[in-house]
C-alpha cells in the first residue's frame, strides 16, 4: 500500500472531546504495566489532544511510557508486537519506539492507540500537556490551528503534523519557563 492509500484509509478526523479517552488510557495502562512488569516502568503519562480536557482531536489516545536508560529495546518492541501492537519506528541509538494499535485494514478502530516509548527524561510532551491543560486560550488557539490544517491537509498526516510544530515549540518554551524543571530526571 502506497503511502498516499494509507492516508486515505486514515485520514486526519478531529472530534469533540470524550470523557472514553481518558478510561480508554486507565485501560491500556493497566495492560502495558502488566506486560512490560520486568523493565521498572519509571512513568506513564496520557498525553496528546486527547489528554486534554475538552480540547477536540484526532480520537487517537496518546501514550509517553518512560523505561530506563539503557532498556531492551528488542525485547520491549518483540512483546509489544506479541501483544497487538505494530511497530512504526525503532531507534536503538536514542533508545525510542513508537508504535500503535486500532489501524485496521478497514480503516480506524473504535480504540486507537499511539505508544511512544523513551527513556526518562524531561520531555516537550509533558510540558505542553500542562500549559494547554492551565491555560484555555492556548488550548482554543491550537485547536483553531488544527481545525486550519485538516481542511489543508486531511490526508497528509505527515504535512498536518508538521505545521503544528512551530505552534508546540512556542508553547512547550512558554510552558518549561513557567513549570521549570518538573520533569527533570534527578
């Protein structure tokens, strides 16, 4: 399947917020901590639009797992895929997975799940969670520019994805200047 076909079978769906994110995460969590009990999980955040209470988004439940440094990336992946999950992306230098879980042939499941796995760390993610989460206006100015680039780029996640970034940047800034170093590994 060419990437063009794959962005039309999932396009870019935005929805009002749904209270279902947040048990959908409490659900997943609960499996992932299961699974993975043997690497010293150090952190699990729900983050993403869906995170953030009445903000609308893509009906993808974001996920920031945190495994020391230095864990068995091979192992973590092979697990995760055992389990349903389809690896995206692995990079053994930066010690990073990304995978996910509700892409169907047919299109989107009901649940879908993005799992993004790092190493403890004092991640952008968490920051701009935090500042969408305090300040509402912030919150309505990102979903005005997400509701802008569906209607660019309803199929073209890659384009969608990419001209939020400046919009992030600025906000995780304003947020590690506000929150200082809440997240910082001791």
């Amino acid at each position: 399947m060419s990437l063009e076909e794959l962005w039309r079978l999932f396009p870019i769906i935005l929805r009002e917020h749904s209270d279902d994110y947040a048990r959908w995460y409490e659900e997943e969590k609960e499996k992932l901590t299961k699974l993975l009990a043997d690497f010293e999980i150090q952190r699990m955040n729900h983050i993403g639009s869906t995170s953030v209470e009445g903000l609308i988004a893509k009906p993808i439940v974001d996920i920031l797992l945190e495994l020391p440094d230095g864990y068995e990336l091979n192992r973590v992946s092979e697990l995760l895929q055992k389990s349903g999950w389809l690896l995206m992306m692995s990079d053994e230098k930066k010690q990073t997975l990304d995978l996910n879980k509700g892409y169907t042939p047919a299109g989107f499941a009901e649940k879908v799940y993005h799992l993004h796995i790092k190493v403890l760390g004092d991640w952008d993610e968490l920051y701009f969670k935090d500042y969408l989460c305090k300040y509402s206006e912030a919150a309505r100015q990102y979903e005005e520019l997400k509701l802008s680039l569906k209607a660019r780029y309803e199929h073209n996640r890659d384009a969608y994805t990419d001209a939020k970034t400046d919009f992030v940047r600025k906000y995780s800034q304003k947020a590690r200047q506000e929150f200082g170093p809440r997240y910082s590994v001791k």
